[in-house]
C-alpha cells in the first residue's frame, strides 16, 4: 500500500500520524512531502497538515485524499481506516 504524508517540519500531529503508520501490521510505503518544497502544495495544505492521500495500486489512478484522523486515533484505528481503503491489501 502506497501513502502519501504532506507534511512540514516541526509540525507534531504530522510526526504523529507518521509514527503511528510506521506502527500498523500492513506493508505501507510512506512518501512524506514537506509542503514548504513547493508553493503549490504550500498553499493547498498550509491549514490543513497532516494530510493523507492513498495511491491506487493502478498508476494511471489519482491519489484519493483520505479522512482526516483525530490526533487521539491509536495505531490500531489508523490500521483500520487503512484497511477500509484498501480492504483487500496483499503484501506489496
């Protein structure tokens, strides 16, 4: 399963959520990108870190942006909202 953390250093709940995905029993790659890299994502994320989008095993499929998580989820309900994206995930 393929991740994507827009995030930006310093920012707590980002290294939390982060922490937290490193934690869950599936197999996750995690692509973390500082949204002060690039305007665009800059101005798209600025009130809203951290943000997390699900990429499709398809390639030619857009990212889906994900629900935001309480700061207070455990490991084990981000695992869960994982596995409703994805619900059938097989080791990548």
């Amino acid at each position: 399963m393929k991740l994507i953390l827009f995030s930006k250093p310093g920012c707590h709940l980002c290294e939390g959520l982060q922490e937290k995905i490193e934690q869950v029993s599936l197999p996750v790659e995690l692509d973390i990108r500082d949204i002060t890299m690039k305007e665009e994502w800059f101005q798209a994320f600025q009130y809203e870190i951290p943000v997390l989008y699900w990429v499709p095993p398809d390639e030619t499929a857009v990212p889906q942006r994900l629900p935001r998580l309480s700061p207070r989820a455990s490991v084990a309900q981000v695992e869960q909202m994982l596995q409703t994206v994805q619900p059938d995930h097989q080791a990548e």
